[in-house]
C-alpha cells in the first residue's frame, strides 16, 4: 500500500521533466526541425530546470523502491502461503471421476466481500480452525460467507459445467442446512428463495450455516427445460451411481459431496408441466425427525408422502439426513408470493432451529397434514379452473370445467370428498383421464410414535420404511402407486 501512495509523486516528478524537456525539443519527431532548431535563451532555461529535477527524481524513485521492497515479515507470510513448488496440483475429483472445479470465489454480496476474500486466500487449508466448515474440499471459516463451485460432469476433457453453491458458516455452532433448488431446470421460484434465504443471513449472528445451491440442473436451466439434455429427471436418480448413466452420476456427485455434508435438507420445487402448487411442504412423516423438520416453518401445509424412489428427498431421508421438498407455484415463472411464502417458511425454520434469532409472531397454526388425492378429467377438451389454490372444497362441488371445442359441449369436474385444493392444473388443453385437481384430505395428524418406534433412525431398514406402516399410511401409498401409472403428478415432485 505504501508503494501505492508514494508513486503519484514519482510520475509526478517524471511528467514535470518531461514538460520541460519538450520545451527544448518542440517537435522533436521532425526531422526538419532537428535540423534547423536553434537554441534560446527560455529553452535554456528549460534546460536548467530539467537537470534540476533530475536529484529529485531519483530520491522519489529511491524511495519508491523502498517501498515496494517487501518487509521480512510481509515476505514471510507470502512465502508461507505459496504452495511448496513441488506439491501436486489440486485435482480434487470425486469418486465418480468427475473432476471438480477449481476453487471459486466470487463475493456474495458486498456487505460480505471481506469475508469470502478470507476464504478465498485459504482454499485448501485443512479444518483445524474451530467453527471451521468443510464443503467442496475447502475450509469455510466461522462467521464467514463464501461462493464455491460444484462441478458436476465433465462434458469434455477440459470443460465441465459449474454450479455455484453459496455458504454462510456462522459463527456460533449449529446444524447445517442445505437448500437445493432447480433439480428440475424450469422450476425457478425456489432459485429466488436460495438467493433471498443466503443474502438474509449474517454469518456473525447465525448459529450453524446455510448451504444453498440455487441452480442444480443447470444445463436444464439454461434450456428452460426440466430435463437433463438426455431428457432424463434428474430427481429420479438420487442416491446416484458414479458407474451409471450421466443422470446418475450427476446425482452421485451431488449427493456426495454436497448432501452428505447436510444435517437437514430443503429440496425447492414447483408444480410441473403447466401445473400450480399451493406452496406446501411433502415429508414423509413416519419420522419423528422428518415430522420436527416440516414443524419448523410455521403454519405451512404439510403433505405426507414417501416421496419416490430417486428423488433427492427420499434418498435423503434413507441416508438418515431429515429433508422435506418445498413445493410453491408453477415452472418458468417466478411468482412473488409464492417465493415469498416459502422464504417465509424457511426462515421460520431457521429460527425453530436456533440458527436465527427472530421474533416468533403470535397466533400462529400448526400444520395440517393432509394425504392427497387427484381428480381427473373424464373427457377432453379445454379445461377452465372455477377454483383457486388452497380453496376448501365440499364433495359435490364444481372444480372445473371442460369444454370441447368443436361441439360445445360442456362437461364439469366435480370434487369427490371434503378437502384442500393444494395443486391444480392450469387453464389449457386437456385428453380424458388428465389429472385436473389434487385435493388434500386432512388427518387426524401425523403417524403415531408407535409406527416409529419400530423404525431406527439411520439403521438399514429405512430403506424399507413401509414395514410396520398401519393402514392409513397404506392409503397414501395406494393412492400414490395409481397416480405414478400417469407419471405427470408425480413427477411434480
Ligand atoms: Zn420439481
């Protein structure tokens, strides 16, 4: 910084000597002039004040030199935290084969600046400082926000695509909760979520931290597709295999190197293929800890389901890390109050947790837990919505209706039972058995800890947690397997 300061008087001098040599030499570049310039008396002077100037400006140049000349202490430190010249260079590949990213380090946000350049100077510093948080193979010390990439594929020797996942370590001890969001590349509410969540904390007052990666799928992002470019849904392929398809890998990198990390999951998602979801919570709630997860965000719907094999959430859950998918709203759009509500949710968590101090407002529900049925359209034509999301609804009453557009005919959608409109889908064109309307059903609350007590958390049955289920439970699956025949409920998940 010195050599910084001291360097505006050395140019400084340099210019004026420059000036007054131009004054003995006025257009020196020309060849005619040189030949026919004669001397003054005022350029002689000029000349005087050049040579004048000459002492000074070697003093400022002596100084200046000075200054860039590094103390024995700042040479020491640069030494100490240059990498010893024969040390390997960071390859950093995971198990699947992918290589990683080299370390990133883009400012969250200027408020945290300071802190990521701390990370920044110590990509590979090993844990040992306390409060320390270990991600992507880098240190991200207490109190501190950092941005690092997860690279998840190779596309090609030398490049690979690179997510950006952002991490609040705070300063005081605490769980850590990953939120992932656009798994499915055309689901963008929950991105806006990640980035109002991250932004919102300070890393020196949150107990605990925060990884958020905002865009998972991106290649399926930058298309406004759902789909992996081989079409494949990348929430059907979790825990992944680092031997399998693309899809599998992927989800295999993720989940190693990223979830493995999460002591509880958010998985962000909306409605999909011109659907629209109440923002709503789906958990599977035969676990006590699942059932504390989905409590924390205030009065939000809860919806119980197993979630299907491959999602992020149920391969989550199997591996003994609590995790609930946030549904909100539709694809290719981001819907302010919808992303509102669900960072309202998240945040609540974050306090129900003791990550964050924030005051709790009185009058607050619980949650209703519902299980969930479809109704569908028995004929084809254009479909209009006569009810809204979250709209109770009696058996009997009208939910839509379908018009052919040739004959004008005009058949209705009636509901089949009391319930919760908590998805539905959007006004479009629709074939006979589309499913129109999902209607939550509530119960009389979560499992018993009867059911639980028969299920270890963590242990190997997980993988099998229909065991024991009573018949209530055994309802949703039915119902579910039926819907997953159609695929396109399902895969709002
Ligand atoms: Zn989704």
């Amino acid at each position: 910084m010195r050599a910084v300061r001291l360097l505006p008087p050395v140019q400084n001098c340099y210019r004026r000597t420059v000036i007054e040599l131009a004054f003995i030499y006025p257009n020196s570049a020309s060849s005619e002039h040189k030949l026919t310039r004669r001397f003054t008396v005022d350029q002689a002077d000029h000349g005087r004040r050049a040579i004048a100037y000459a002492p000074v400006c070697a003093l400022a140049l002596s100084l200046w030199l000075t200054a860039c000349d590094p103390s024995p202490a700042s040479r020491a430190l640069r030494e100490a935290s240059a990498p010893p010249p024969d040390a390997p260079a960071q390859t950093d590949a995971d198990s699947s084969g992918t290589a990683a990213a080299p370390a990133s380090s883009a400012p969250v946000s200027t408020r945290q600046a300071a802190t990521v350049e701390e990370s920044v100077s110590q990509p590979e510093a090993p844990d040992t400082e306390p409060g320390a948080l270990s991600v992507l193979g880098h240190s991200v010390p207490a109190g501190t926000s950092t941005r690092l990439t997860w690279s998840p594929n190779e596309v090609f020797e030398g490049m690979s695509t690179t997510t950006p996942v952002l991490v609040v370590n705070g300063a005081k001890p605490g769980p850590t909760l990953c939120l992932t969001a656009a798994i499915h590349g055309d689901e963008l509410n929950g991105i806006e979520m990640v980035r109002r969540v991250i932004h919102e904390l300070e890393p020196d007052e949150l107990s605990g931290a925060v990884i958020g990666v905002p865009i998972v799928n991106l290649q399926g992002f930058r298309r406004g597709s759902r789909y992996l470019p081989d079409r494949r849904d990348l929430n059907r392929y979790f825990p992944g295999n680092p031997q399998g398809s693309s899809a599998s890998r992927i989800a295999h990198s993720l989940f190693e190197r990223i979830i493995r990390g999460c002591d509880l999951l958010v998985d962000l998602h909306t409605g999909s293929f011109y659907r629209t979801n109440l923002p709503q919570l789906r958990a599977d709630l035969r676990y006590r800890q699942v059932r504390e997860l989905t409590g924390g965000f205030g009065g939000m719907v809860v919806l119980h389901s197993e979630g299907a094999v491959g999602t992020l959430r149920r391969a989550a859950t199997d591996a003994g890390i609590p995790a609930v998918t946030l549904e909100a709203g539709e694809p290719l759009r981001l819907q302010t109050s919808k992303v509102s509500e669900g960072v309202n949710g998240i945040l609540a968590l974050l306090a129900a947790k003791d990550m964050v101090k924030r005051v709790q407002l009185l009058g607050q529900t619980e949650p209703v837990f519902y299980e969930s049925t479809w109704i569908r359209a028995d004929h084809g034509g254009i479909l209009f919505s006569v009810v809204r999301l979250g709209q109770m609804v009696e058996p009997g009453d009208v939910l839509g209706t379908i018009t052919d557009p040739i004959t004008n005919e005009q058949n209705l959608i009636y509901s089949a039972e009391r319930g919760r409109v908590l998805g539905m889908a959007l006004n479009q064109v629709v074939m006979p058995g589309f499913a129109a309307f999902r209607l939550g059903v509530e119960t009389d609350g979560p499992p018993t800890d009867n059911v639980l007590a028969a299920v270890q958390w963590g242990q190997t049955d997980l993988a099998n947690p229909s065991d024991g289920d009573d018949g209530s439970l055994q309802k949703v699956s039915d119902t579910e397997t039926g819907v997953s025949v159609d695929l396109e409920p399902e895969e709002a998940s």
